[in-house]
C-alpha cells in the first residue's frame, strides 16, 4: 500500500514539475504580448479545461509531457500571406502544414500577436523560460534539503568490517562456507576504529581515503584510535573486480580492504551548496550526453539482462523509485520523504538538461533558432544589406520530425524497461 501511495504522491510531483515548466513558458509568451490558446498538461484526449480569458487551461489523458500553443510559431513565406501551395514533396508538405497549424489560430485582431513578430531575445527568453523554472524549482528543493537537512557525509570511523571477500555481483551479503576472509577482518580491524593514516599518510575524508585503498596493493601500514589508544595494524590488501566511480556499469580492478564507514548529516553552507548543486549539474549534463550509449542496456534488461542501478528511467520508473522509497522501512520516515525530495529535483534537473539541447522540438532547438536570427540580422547591419528578416524555423520541421520520432522509440523503450525490469532502491 504504501508503494501505491508513494507513486501516486511521485506521480503527482511529476506533473506539478511539468506544469511549472509550461508556466515559464505561459507568463513569459504573455508578459511579451504574446496570444497564447492553451495551457495543457500532457497529450491526446482532453479529460478537464476550463477557458479564462483568451487562454484554455486543462489536462490531457497522456501525462508524458505539456506544452503551450502561441500563435504564429512559424513567420509566413516572404511571397505570400498565410496560404499554402500544393507540392509534391513530402518534406515541403511537411513545411507548409506546419506553418499552415502555426497561422490557423492568428485572426485579423490578433496578426500583431504572433510569436516569430517579437524579436530574437524576447523568444529567447520564452523558450528558456520552461527548462529555467525546473532548474529554479531543482535548486529550490536541493537547497532546502542541503541547508536544512544536511547530507550524509561518511567519516573515517568504521562502521562495517567485511568478515569475507565476496564477488562484485553477489546478491548476498553472508559469508559462504569456506570464503576468504577479508583483508579489514584478517588485519583485526573494529567497528569503531578511527583510522588515522594509512600508508603512512593523513586523510581528512573518507573520499581521499577510499580512493587511496582502491589505488594500493599488497601490504600497508594503517594507524587507527581504537577508545583513547592509538594501534598499528598491518593489511594485506587484495584485488578485485569492483565498479568504476565513473561508469558503474562497468568493473575495474582495484585495492580492497573491506570496511565500511559511519555517517553523520552535516548542514551546508551557501557554498556548499552552489558547489554540490554544480557537481549535479555536470553529472546530469554527462547522463544526458550517454544516453544513446545506455540503449543496448535497455534492450539488453528487456530481454532478461541485468538493469544497471544508473540505467535511464522514465516517469513511470521514477514513480516506482518514489514509492519504494517511502514504502522502505530501514529508514526513518523524515528520511524517506527527503529522498522522494531529491528523487524529484534529480527529475527536474534532468528536464532543464535534456531541454536544453538545440534541437527542434525542444526549447533548446527554438533557442538555437532566434539566436541565429539575431546573428544574422547583426551580420546584416554590418554589412550594410537589407534585413534578412525572421529565420523560417518551418524549414527545419522535417529534422523536427524525425528527432521526435527518435525521442518517441527511445522513451518507449524506456517505458517497456520501467515496466518488465525496473531500477530498484536494492
């Protein structure tokens, strides 16, 4: 029940995320003077509207997505009104629909209204609106939780010594029969124990101190405060296959000890948090980027292959997460609703990301758009030649086309992956 509860409560914070993307785009196309007809949250069959104004605000049966209709997307050809010649090509008909939709909406009263009529920087600013209200709403919510929760920081007191070596992809955490015992338990290291150096060097992080056991081999030296003594042990490290920090995905070998360290909640400052926020963002920028790289794994985990823990997942998949997350009882309740927290920035960040990127459909494809218009019409100036007027965005549908149908098979396929093999918190 509670699994429900919390992807019905995820589910309904996705859509919340959708709608304040569109209102970006809403309050802005208005603010510029902009006639905008509709407001919608997701796509096809209208299950709820109701008109104010000038503008139809509702809800559809597909909640994959939103998106406003701001007339006059499209400029029309320079050698004729909003009309439409027959052709022959499918591309050009692909061309003239979609200016034909663009000019459908704009009536005599409202030609000065239309969105290709403002200039460069204001359409700038109305497509990057969207993505920016989810980046706003991301570093709102990461804020909160980093000041006024704090983050788990792992210190350099043990927590956990691994009694036994077991392989990367076991699925157990007990000791078979017969395993090797693990180089932390043979060297006699304690739950408690602090370590102070290590291969005779000081750490002042768990971070440094992990990534300089997954660098040694062989035998090393550790200093650590076991109750107000300090103890010489001495390990003798092994390799194995472990995941790369980087990719993991993939396995690597490196230095094992065996340990794992306690953690406390340590509240950021301003600049912890700008630096962390950061860190989120080259990462969600690196995921994005990778994202044609993850499709064999997606293929792979619908056939019955593993789903790796950094696999992509869609609004279904994220649900899920959301309601494992508040149905998992080895954490406390405040603990679990900052996660579903953190869960919905992460989604928010990743839509300012994806938008971002400069194709057509996407805001970044619009953005890419009115800022070569700009350029071009500043070369114009220059040069002393005539206005080259509005860039026609309609030529570019075709491209638009065959990027959404791109975008339609790969989020499919990341629907099918949600529902026959999920990510899971385990």
């Amino acid at each position: 029940m509670l699994v429900v509860v919390g992807i019905l409560i995820f589910f309904v914070g996705l859509l919340f995320s959708i709608a304040w993307h569109e209102l970006g785009h809403l309050a802005t196309a208005k603010m510029f003077g902009v006639k905008v007809t509709e407001y919608m949250v997701g796509f096809g069959r209208t299950i709820w509207s109701r008109k104010k104004g000038e503008t139809e605000y509702g809800i559809k049966a597909i909640p994959f997505g939103g998106y406003i209709r701001m007339i006059g997307m499209f400029p029309p050809k320079k050698d004729e009104a909003y009309g439409r010649t027959k052709s022959s090509s499918p591309f050009r008909a692909m061309i003239e629909d979609a200016r034909e939709m663009s000019a459908e909406d704009v009536t005599p009263e409202d030609a000065h209204r239309q969105f290709y009529q403002r200039s460069p920087w204001k359409r700038i600013i109305v497509m990057l609106a969207g993505p920016v209200m989810n980046l706003i709403l991301a570093i709102g919510i990461f804020s909160a939780i980093l000041m006024g929760f704090g983050v788990s920081t792992p210190t350099l007191t043990v927590a956990e010594v691994s009694k036994c070596v077991l392989p990367a992809d076991a699925d157990t955490t007990k000791c078979p029969p017969g395993a090797e015992p693990s180089p932390a338990a043979a060297a006699g290291f304690k739950p408690g124990d602090k370590i102070v150096e290590f291969n005779g060097r000081h750490y002042s992080s768990w971070e440094d101190l992990r990534l300089a056991i997954r660098d040694s081999k062989g035998t090393v030296p550790v200093v650590v405060e076991r109750g107000d003594q300090r103890v010489e042990l001495t390990a003798e490290l092994m390799q194995t296959e472990r995941q790369k920090i980087d990719t993991p995905s993939e396995t690597t070998r490196v230095g094992f000890l065996g340990l794992a360290p306690t953690s406390v909640m340590v509240k950021q400052d301003i600049g912890g948090v700008v630096e962390t926020i950061g860190g989120f963002v080259g990462m969600t920028v690196q995921k994005v980027i990778q994202l044609p790289q993850r499709i064999p794994d997606l293929v792979s985990a619908i056939l019955g292959g593993e789903r790796h823990q950094d696999s992509p997942v869609g609004i279904v998949g994220a649900s899920r997460l959301g309601g494992e997350v508040l149905a998992t009882d080895q954490i406390g309740v405040d603990t679990r609703i900052v996660m579903m927290f953190q869960l919905l920035a992460g989604v928010n960040l990743s839509l300012f990301v994806f938008n971002m990127l400069p194709l057509l459909p996407l805001d970044g494809g619009h953005v890419a758009g009115a800022a070569w218009e700009s350029i071009r019409r500043g070369l114009a100036k220059l040069v002393r030649r005539p206005d080259p007027g509005p860039f026609d965005t309609a030529r570019l549908m075709p491209l638009a086309y065959a990027v959404s149908l791109v975008f339609i098979a790969f989020s499919l396929l990341v629907l099918v992956a949600d529902i026959v093999n999920p990510v899971t918190l385990q």
